[in-house]
C-alpha cells in the first residue's frame, strides 16, 4: 500500500538543515479524500512547481517513476506503531 523507503542517513537538504537526519522514514504517497487511488505526474506550466497530478484508474503501462498511490492520514499511523515511533516530525510537500 505506501511506498516507503527507510534511510539511515537520508540525502534530503531540508532534513541536513533542520538537523533531521538520523533515523528518516520517507513515505513517497499522496495524501489525498481516498486511499488506493491512482495518480500520474503531469506537466503544467500554470502551476509554480511547473506539474500536476491527474487521476487514473489503471496504472498498467504507464511509467512508474510519474504514478503514486494515494493514502489518508489515518493510514500513516499503523506504520507508525509497526515502526514503533512514538513521537514523529512530519514534513509534506504540498501540490
């Protein structure tokens, strides 16, 4: 269900920065209404970060560095306490 990717020493600027580093759990979803719905990366020259997402309803033969599953936040917390993390600094980027 997440893309998840646990890193010792994460290469993220922002996390050398805030002096967050050790240890970095990355999960790489779309926080989204739904969970376990797909989304591909789209140009949009409108938008400040230049991309968008669109909707697609399958996911098969489309690249799969530009599709992301979606999750809810109330999906986040059973990684947490299969990770045992008590306490947790959440960073988002928002689209």
């Amino acid at each position: 269900m997440f893309q998840i990717q646990s890193r010792a020493n994460p290469s993220g600027n922002s996390n050398r920065k805030t002096n967050v580093q050790n240890p970095v759990t990355l999960i790489r979803n779309v926080i989204s209404l739904k969970s376990s719905e797909y989304l591909t990366l789209k140009p949009d020259p409108n938008n400040i970060g230049s991309q968008d997402f669109d909707f697609i309803a399958n996911p098969k033969g489309i690249n799969e560095t530009y599709v992301v599953k979606t999750i809810q936040f109330d999906d986040i917390l059973p990684v947490l306490k299969g990770k045992q993390i008590r306490h947790a600094i959440m960073k988002m980027d928002i689209q």
